[in-house]
C-alpha cells in the first residue's frame, strides 16, 4: 500500500486528535431505517407506476376517463407537479387498478406531496441540475467516485469559488454557488444524515484549486469530516495503475426502504446524465466495490490526508 508521507503521531497532534484508530465497514444495505421515499423520490416512482398502470391506453382516451388534461397526465407521469390523492384516484379507476394498487399509490401521493426537503431555494439550482440535488438530498446512501475534484458535498467555501472562478461559465454566480454547495453539505451534520463513501483519485489531493492556503483547509476539512461515522473516506493512489472507472467521475445515490431504489448520476459541463436501469446499477456497484478494494484503506486514507495537511502553509 501507498504510506509515502504518512506523519508521525505527534505531528497528527497538532492539528488535533486525528490518530484515533477509524473502524469502517464498506457501503452497507442495512443502515436504512426509512419506510418510506422523500417527496421529490416518491412523485417520480409514483409518475413512473401511473405511467406503466395506463400501459397501451392513449393519453387523449387517459385524460377523457380522468377528467384531467392530457398536459397534467403527461407532468404527472413524469414527476413534474404536484400529484394530488383524487388525481390519482381517478386514473387507477380509469385504468383498472385493483384495490390493493389503488391505496397503496394513493398513500404514495400523500407522501410525494410533502414540502421539498432542500435546504435551499430551488430557484438557485440550475435545471439540469435540480433533479440531481433534489435526490441527494433524499439519499439514504451516497457513493462517489471523483477523477478531479473534491466532491461538493465536501468541499470548503475558498475550494468552491476556486473551482467556479476557474471554470470561466457565462454568468455564473461565484456566491450563489458557494451558497448551493453550503446548504447542500448541513444534511452531512443534521439529524439524519446519509451514509457517504467517496473515493478520491490522488490527482484531486496533488491539484491545487485556489492554492496552498486554500488546500491546507480543504485538507483539514477532509481530515474532520472522515472522523464522522456516517462518512468514509478513501484516497485511490498513483500507484493503483489501470483501475475499473478510467472513463471518469460518478455519483451513485441509494434510497433504501420497503422498495429498494438506486440512481448513477455522470456530471458533465452543464449537463448530466443518468444511470437507473437494474443492468447499470449493477455495473456502477461492481465498479465502485472495485475501486474501494484498490484503494487505500479508511485508516490509512485518513493518516495520508492528515500528513498532506500539514504540508500546506499554516
């Protein structure tokens, strides 16, 4: 295993208690205690059965039999408004759904219908993007791997407006987004917060965004948050070589519960793209357990970022 630069003890002293031995178990399935999806999750599942229930009957003969517009099935369908309990009423009727369907999607549009869990005001999110932080802030369990940059959910102010600055986006807002990325991270300190495990590539430690100053906080930070016991973090080292997800970056976001969900987000400028076919999902778990294998463990990730944080300036 990669140990280069790993401090002694007493140097890990003096940024604080960071020598405590870490015990970590991989991405478990059996942290959730959920019954039930956050709102965002439940009217997307929700519009997808509605979808499937109405199978080969035409959207015009649909809203006829609904006495709802073509338009409203369509967003309704697709997770895009409001889903009231008699809307969904009337198209189980429509569609010949028996009892047991019948209240079990009833009860799920009482829950689709709940206020917006998002700490923020979703005007502040770009639409390509508000799916994405609409789930994750639903997520039970979050597993990412990054190729170039600390993941949002991780990073620091100054770390954040390096990366918005550098990127030189038409009318990009440098406070907003550090304002975004902020109110996104409170759910890894409140209450409930979900499970993460991310693997950093080593190349995201050695680019230093924003400079020595900025990195040594970005550092710290890491250092602080891998101490939780809800967050993992391992370090993928040079020294790996080859390994299973050469082709980039990703986020996999589980939701556990009475119906197990998953979703892989690939981000690019702009735009992303989503993985949630069984057959996916399955490729991105077997590529992640890879990666957590050819990483550095939990402990000696710890050790390494410590030691890369006192090599900043103070």
């Amino acid at each position: 295993m990669h140990r280069s630069g790993d401090p002694s003890p007493q140097r890990l002293l003096l940024r604080g208690d960071w020598t405590r031995v870490l015990t970590r178990k991989g991405p478990g399935l059996d942290k959730q205690t959920d019954d039930d999806f956050g709102p965002f999750m439940a009217r997307q599942l929700l519009g997808e059965a509605l979808r499937k229930l109405r199978g080969n009957m035409p959207l015009a003969k649909a809203a006829e039999a609904t006495h709802l517009s073509e338009a409203s099935i369509s967003r309704i369908e697709n997770g895009k408004q409001a889903i009231l309990p008699r809307n969904v009423q009337a198209m189980c009727d429509a569609y010949g759904a028996d009892a047991e369907t019948k209240a079990r999607l009833v009860h799920d549009a009482e829950t689709a219908n709940a206020p917006s869990l998002l700490a923020v005001d979703a005007e502040m999110i770009p639409d390509w993007a508000e799916p994405f932080v609409e789930m994750e802030a639903e997520a039970s369990e979050i597993w990412s791997y990054e190729a170039q940059a600390v993941p949002g959910l991780l990073q620091v102010p100054d770390y954040i407006r390096a990366l918005v600055e550098a990127a030189h986006a038409e009318g990009a807002d440098v406070e907003r987004s550090v304002e975004l990325r902020t109110a996104r991270q409170r759910r890894l300190t409140g209450p409930r917060p979900p499970t993460l495990h991310v693997v950093l590539d080593e190349a995201v430690l050695k680019r230093q965004v924003g400079g020595p100053k900025v990195m040594q906080a970005q550092m710290d930070h890491l250092v602080a948050m891998n101490a939780l016991d809800h967050v993992t973090i391992q370090i993928l080292p040079f020294e790996a070589g080859a390994h299973a997800a050469m082709t980039g970056s990703f986020t996999e976001l589980h939701f556990r519960g009475r119906r197990p969900h998953s979703a892989v987000f690939l981000e690019h400028d702009h735009a992303g793209l989503w993985a949630r076919k069984p057959k996916s999902i399955a490729r991105y778990n077997q590529v992640f357990d890879l990666l957590r294998e050819a990483a550095l463990t939990a402990e000696e990730s710890h050790m390494l970022l410590a030691s890369l944080a006192l090599q900043y300036p103070g």
